[in-house]
C-alpha cells in the first residue's frame, strides 16, 4: 500500500480531525474517501469556485445585524414572501 506526506497548518488539521472523528472516520479515510470520489466522479467532488455565496453579501450581512438588534430590543418587523424576496435583490 502507498503511502502520502502531505503538509496542511496545524490548526487546519486539528479541526479535520474533530469533525472527521464525529463522523467516524480518521484524516486517512477521509482523504481516501476524497481521492475515490474525485476518480469516480472524473473531477474534484465539490465545486471550487471564487465566487461568494450571495447570502453572505455586506447588504444582507447589514439587514441581518439590524434585524437581531431589533428582536434582542423586542421589536419584530413583520414581512411578507414577496417583500424578503424584494430586499434579496
């Protein structure tokens, strides 16, 4: 069997390892896991992009900060469907 050194930060592979151990699975594993998917799929199994989740843009980052100040001051803005899918664009 081969076998692969790879280097990767500490703190990195610490909290691999935590969330590989919740599911199971120890770093070789999941790395072997990774490699078969990426054969069988003829590609990396997940996409790799630079592009940021439009969720997480400064607007709605801003609405949502606002939002959790007013509920904690017991204020609660009721919107309908149609006017969160209006702030959404």
């Amino acid at each position: 069997m081969a076998q692969i050194n790879i280097r990767i930060d500490d703190n990195i592979k610490e909290k691999a390892e935590i969330l590989f151990a919740e599911l199971g699975l120890n770093m070789s594993t999941a790395v072997n896991i990774f490699i078969r998917q990426s054969i069988r799929q003829g590609a990396i199994p997940f996409e790799i992009t630079t592009q940021v989740d439009p969720f997480y843009r400064q607007e709605n980052l801003m609405i949502l900060k606002e939002s959790i100040k007013e509920a904690n001051e017991g204020k609660f803005i009721s919107k309908s469907m149609e006017e969160l899918q209006e702030m959404e664009q």
